[in-house]
C-alpha cells in the first residue's frame, strides 16, 4: 500500500537511548510530507493533463481516421467521375462522328444529285441552243430567199382593190 501523507504524519517512532533528536526528526518529517503532498498534487495534475492529452490524441486520431476515410472517398468519386467524363466524352466523340458520317454522305447524295441536274441542264440547253439556232438560221433562210426580192418588186394596183372593196360594200 502506498505511503500518503498522514501516514508520515502519524509515524511514531519508538524512543531508545541515545536515539536521534526528536525535534529534527519531527522537522524533517514535516518537511517530507510538504513534498509528499506537492509530489502527490503534481502527480494528479499530471495525471489529469495525461487523461485530457489522451482524450484530445483519440478525438485527433478519430478525426485523422474520418478525414483519411474522406480522402479515400473522395478519390474514389474523383476517379468515378473522371471515368464517367471519359465514358460520356467517348460517346459524345462517337455521337460526332455518326453525325459527321451522315451529314458527309447527305452532302454526297445532294451534290451528285446536283451535278445530275446540271448535266440535265446541259443537255436540255444544248437543245434549246440547236433548236433555237435552227429556228433563226430558218428565219434567216426565210429572208435571204429571193421571194422578198420577188416580192418587192411586184406592183399592187390599189385603185383596182379600192373599187372591188366598195362595190363589195
């Protein structure tokens, strides 16, 4: 059982001859239970600053472990979302291409139907140019004939035409 205080001061010691003074003893065990108790008052504010640092080191080390848990889930759900931004831009790139794939073959369908319509178009001007060179060279031969020439130089006799129209009158 440990020594306390009272203890020392309750301690008597026996009387023999030619013992020690008992005043000087009684002084030095007065001055040890006045650093028994200072010891014993020490010891149990160190042993309260031990319980308090204790606590404190549990609630850090209870945060150290939620934090290094948050840690670890956040990289989880970085790295969960850097494979689904991967993921959508994969499809956002396929979807690109699918659409650039259409939009290039409509172009294709639309410019060969475009140069169709205009060989088509060639073709029917070909005709209308030949038709409608025929048609003046036609016209041309019409007037470069010598019936305009005939034609010119025969004389109407208008009296003659002025009687029978009134007489038809």
């Amino acid at each position: 059982m440990p020594l306390t205080p009272l203890d020392i001061d309750q301690k008597v010691f026996s009387k023999a001859f030619r013992g020690y003074s008992e005043d000087e003893v009684n002084e030095f065990l007065e001055q040890v239970k006045k650093d028994f108790e200072t010891l014993i008052r020490e010891k149990k504010e160190l042993e309260a600053q031990l319980k308090s640092t204790t606590e404190r080191v549990g609630h850090f080390t209870t945060i150290e472990s939620t934090l290094q848990k948050s840690i670890v889930v956040a990289q989880e759900a970085a790295e969960e979302v850097r494979r689904n931004s991967q993921k959508e831009a994969k499809l956002i790139v396929k979807e690109a291409e699918k659409n650039a794939d259409r939009i290039l073959n409509e172009s294709l369908t639309k410019a060969r139907k475009i140069a169709l319509e205009i060989e088509e178009l060639k073709k029917q001007s070909k005709v209308f140019r030949n038709r409608f060179k025929m048609l003046v060279e036609a016209q041309l031969e019409l007037i470069n004939t010598d019936d305009w020439d005939h034609l010119m130089e025969t004389d109407v006799d208008t009296t003659s035409l002025e009687r029978i129209t009134a007489d038809e009158v």
